[in-house]
C-alpha cells in the first residue's frame, strides 16, 4: 500500500524520479510497518445491501465532510470535530507548504471527483436538495479558484477565514476541478449564468497552464507544481481531455488542432503515441496499487469518450477504459481486509504529532521532505489512517474506475465484488472522506441504461 499520491513523481524532472519513486516506497514500507497486518476482517459486510450503504455513505459526507463553502475535508473526527489550519499556518507552510496531512488537502480534487456522484444523484431523484448540494460543490470548486492573486492557481481548501490557503496545488488537484466542472456544466442543473462562469474560469486557468508548458501555477516562492505533459497514461489522458473540453467549451478550432497534435505524439520508454498511450489504459507505476490518484486521469479518458464523435477515436477510448477497469478490479479484494469492527487510533490533531518537526521550506523539494518526515510520526499516533487508506480509499476508488468503463458487460462482471466493496463499512465509524468513491461508483451501478 502507499500513502502519497503521484505528485512527487510529476513534479520534478527525470532526474529526480527515482528520488520521489524511493520516497514513495519507503512510506508503504513505513505504513507496513507502523498498521502491521490487517486485523482477522469480519466475514460478513457491514449493510445488507447497497441502498442502504449508499444512503449512510451520503448522510455521513453531507453532515460531517462537506465545509461552509462546500469543499470537501479529509478528515474529520466523529462527532464531526475538526481543527482547520489557520491563516497563519497556512502563510508559514505549516504544518508544510504543501498541506499534505491536514484536513484541507484535497479539496479541489475531492469535490471535482465527487461531483460525478452528485449530478447523477440529482438525475435519479430530481429533488430540489440534491441540486442544492451539487451547487454547493460547483461553488466550492470556484472558489478554490478564486482565492489567490495568482492566475489560474486552484487552491486544496480553506483555512478559518474562509480565504487563506497553502500556495502550492497539484496537478491531481486541477484535473478533478476541471472535471468537476465540466461535469456540472453539461448537466441541465446549470443555469445560463452558471455555465458562462464556469466557462470564465476554465478559460483562464487553461489558458495559464498553457502558457506555462502545462505547469499548474503556483504561488511564491514555488512558481508551480505538476504539469499535464509528458507520456505516462495519466499526463496524457488529462492534457488531451483538457484540450477536447476546450474546443466543445470555446468552439475555437485552435484547440482541435492541438488535441489532434498531442494525439500523435510520440514519447517515453516505448515511444508510444498518447493515443496509444490512452488504448492501453491505467498502469500504476509509484506503487503497487494508486487507484485513487490514477482513478482522476480514468475519469478524464471517461469524459475523453463521452466527448469524442470520431468512431474510431471513442472506440480507443473504450478499450482504454476497459482495461483501467481490468487492473482496478484486482484491487477490489482489499476491502476484505477491512474489519468493520476496527478500533485502531486516530487522533485528528495533526499538531501535536507534526508541528515539532516544522521548519521554513522555500522550494518544492524541502516541502516534500518534511511532509514524508511528519508522516511518519503522524502515523505512530494515528495507525488508523493506515487502514483507512489502504483498505478503503483504495478498494472504493477502484470500484469507481470499474464503473467508468462503458462496456456493460465488463461492470457487471464485477459488479458483485463491487456490491461487497460498498457494503463492507459503517461508514458512521470512518474518519477520512475517501469512502465518497463508494457513493460514486453506486450511482453509476443502478440500472446502467445503454451508453450512447
């Protein structure tokens, strides 16, 4: 298992991959050691059925994770406790610059993913709170955009005041934004007003990121973190994503041209073509499993072949996702190693265990060493996180990426492991937000009318 995402390994040059790539296995060796093995899992799930898992999954992010503005925390205690860094920690890069760790780490990407969830929830019941609370979380989304002097910068979260935030995003955190939005945009829940903001805000931030090679801006003094370029499947999958939405967004031909450019070119250990590159699906490659960081780019080739009309371009897409779905599933089995009944320690003040180890940090890389250092004495206090991410975040983010995949018969092969995923936790007892997979993956399950 791991803990880290991907961003390490898209931030730097090649000449620093082995370094985060050595990062990122010694924090799953660290995981290992601190969880230990999985205590002996309960052999029966938790919920009978995955209308009444779903159902809690929803209460319980609707009254503990979603914030005022309707950004999405990562952890919460259970009662709902909460200690969000201030304005101040957040200026000093504490408890790091990045705000790995903290509860607003991944706000933006969290709410973009989650979205997906939300408009087909408002599809299905057409009630007037589901549409609420999809709103709140396009709302969220520009908000994160809307926080900084910086153009184009798309924060994680909020701090206290509503507005103070850490300086550095990622490219995990842009892609699910845009996707988020592009979501809501082309649902019939966007208004005429709300559809020209969204396109304000997609406009300009793509448009930065353009300018800057495909970097993700940043504020000072770290200029900006992660890009979209480059020939791995999930730098492919997002920038050609982003490219098409622009052209349906725009309607400027100038984006086709490039899209069909980037479709073509060649790169990376076997010189594939990013066509090719996207035909061949997910492939994990920090980790032995990182579905829930691969599972942004799945969403961006998902939304690749919602929006291409070219038959033989949408059918590469297909075989693209159905193999993403074919490695997801393998991980789909972790859930088992969950025991419903787990009372592992989690202590959600993040101060106690990482503030003493804080120091000033001006580049990106002394960020990242000292988030990997508080990690490991954030986990001594609170082994649960272990859990919960290896043995939910994973398995319910996977089923997620299974879903996505068009091919009816592919998802209903694997459709009662899935059922066994969403029926496996009380999530009433669960302190990260990373279960929201399951209400995603459930919504896509139901039904499944024939894909168009």
């Amino acid at each position: 298992m791991t803990d880290r995402d991907t961003e390490p390994r898209r931030m730097r040059p090649q000449s620093c991959l082995l370094v985060f790539r050595a990062i990122a296995i010694s924090v799953a060796g660290l995981l290992l050691a601190v969880c230990g093995e999985p205590v002996a899992a309960a052999d029966q799930p938790f919920h009978r059925d995955v209308e009444s898992a779903t159902t809690q999954a929803h209460r319980v992010i609707w009254s503990r994770f979603v914030d005022a503005h309707g950004i999405l925390l990562d952890f919460t205690d259970l009662d709902g406790t909460v200690n969000i860094p201030t304005p101040e920690e957040c200026r000093e890069g504490k408890p790091n610059a990045l705000g790995w760790w903290s509860p607003i780490e991944n706000g933006a990407m969290f709410n973009g993913l989650y979205m997906d969830a939300a408009v087909l929830r408002w599809q299905r019941t057409r009630s007037p709170e589901d549409a609420d609370k999809a709103r709140r979380l396009m709302n969220g989304l520009l908000k994160l955009n809307s926080i900084s002097d910086v153009k184009g910068f798309v924060g994680r979260g909020v701090s206290t005041d509503g507005k103070s935030h850490y300086p550095m995003g990622s490219n995990d955190q842009t892609l699910p934004w845009i996707v988020g939005l592009w979501r809501y945009w082309q649902s019939d829940l966007a208004t005429p007003a709300e559809k020209a903001q969204i396109a304000r805000h997609l406009t300009e931030t793509i448009n930065e990121i353009v300018r800057l090679n495909w970097k993700m801006p940043a504020e000072a003094p770290f200029g900006t973190r992660g890009t979209f370029n480059g020939f791995h499947f999930e730098e492919a999958s997002r920038m050609l994503f982003t490219l098409k939405l622009m052209h349906v967004i725009s309607g400027d031909e100038r984006w086709q041209r490039m899209y069909h450019e980037e479709l073509g070119r060649r790169g990376g250990e076997k010189n594939f073509s990013k066509r090719e590159i996207c035909e061949a699906g997910m492939a994990f490659f920090y980790a032995k499993t990182h579905n829930w960081t691969s599972c942004t780019a799945v969403s961006a080739l998902r939304g690749l072949w919602e929006l291409e009309k070219d038959e033989a371009l949408k059918a590469a897409y297909a075989r693209g996702l159905a193999a993403s779905a074919k490695l997801a599933a393998e991980s789909l089995s972790l859930a088992q190693k969950f025991d419903p009944q787990d009372n592992s320690v989690f202590l959600q003040d993040w101060r106690a265990s990482m503030l003493p180890l804080w120091k000033p940090q001006t580049t990106e890389q002394q960020a990242v060493m000292l988030a990997e250092q508080q990690l490991r004495e954030f986990l001594k206090t609170s082994p649960r996180r272990g859990r919960e991410t290896a043995y939910i975040r994973e398995p319910t983010s996977a089923a997620w990426i299974v879903t996505l995949c068009p091919e009816n018969s592919i998802v209903e092969q694997h459709r009662p492991t899935i059922e066994e995923v969403i029926t496996r936790y009380d999530y009433a007892r669960l302190y990260y937000s990373t279960f929201f997979w399951s209400e995603c993956a459930a919504e896509r399950l139901p039904a499944r009318p024939a894909d168009k």
